[in-house]
C-alpha cells in the first residue's frame, strides 16, 4: 500500500469546495429564473464540472494509492471508496450520480437539460459530506 498525497486532496479538496461556494450562492434564486438566465446556468455547468472532477480526481487517487484498484469509470470509483469503507453506499450513490451528471454536461452539453442541470443545486450538500469523509481518512 502507498500512501496518500495530502498535498494533492489539499489542492483538489480547496478546488472543489470553491465550485461549491459558487454553486451555493444559485441555491436561494427561483429554478425558473436560473433556466431562463444563460449566464448563470454556463457558469453553474462550468463549477459542477470542476467541482465533480475534483471529487472524481481524489477519489480515483485514492483508489489507485491506498487500495490498487483502477475503476472502470468516474462513476464506479465511488463505490471502491464504499467497498473499502470510506463513504457510505447513499454517499456512494449520490456522487456516482453526480459523475455521470458531469459526463452529461463535459460530453454532451449543447442538449443538457438546463432543469436537471437546476435540480442537481440540490446534490451540492453531497459533494461536501464526501470531502469531509475524505478530509477524516487517516493520515
């Protein structure tokens, strides 16, 4: 087993919670007013990517460091965190969700559903309870 590069989670973690910020200042705007404003759904497209990518980046270090599994997908990766005691299976779940709402929007964004791209606001509180799982692993 390797270990971990702190420094690394440290830097993706920092990444991730400032996307969530962002996202979290969307959370208080009526979902009609924020489909029908394009600035804002690019700019929340844009802070999920970063903020899911992130996640999607430690998870898959941590993955290939602490336990020598390469997932076979973003979405995947979630449930070796699950299998090996990280996160919990809703956990799990909710950001496996989230990596493949991440695919949608990198890999096919011109027909993201700006609605689904508006619910996900509410999936945001998942990305903090993972970083702070992962925050609580041991050094």
């Amino acid at each position: 087993m390797r270990s971990l590069d702190w420094e690394k989670i440290t830097t993706l973690t920092a990444e991730a919670e400032k996307a969530v910020a962002q996202l979290g200042e969307y959370a208080g705007i009526a979902p009609a007013d924020l489909v029908a404003n394009s600035e804002k759904l690019g700019n929340m497209k844009y802070q999920f990517i970063v903020a899911i990518e992130a996640c999607i980046d430690i998870c898959q270090h941590v993955s290939a460091k602490l336990f020598s599994e390469v997932p076979q997908s973003y979405a995947s990766c979630f449930d070796v965190l699950r299998d090996n005691n990280i996160i919990n299976g809703e956990l799990a779940a909710m950001m496996s969700d989230l990596a493949r709402f991440r695919n949608v929007i990198v890999h096919r964004y011109w027909i993201v559903d700006d609605w689904r791209v508006v619910e996900n606001l509410q999936k945001v509180d998942a990305i903090d309870l993972y970083l702070h799982a992962i925050s609580n692993m041991p050094r």
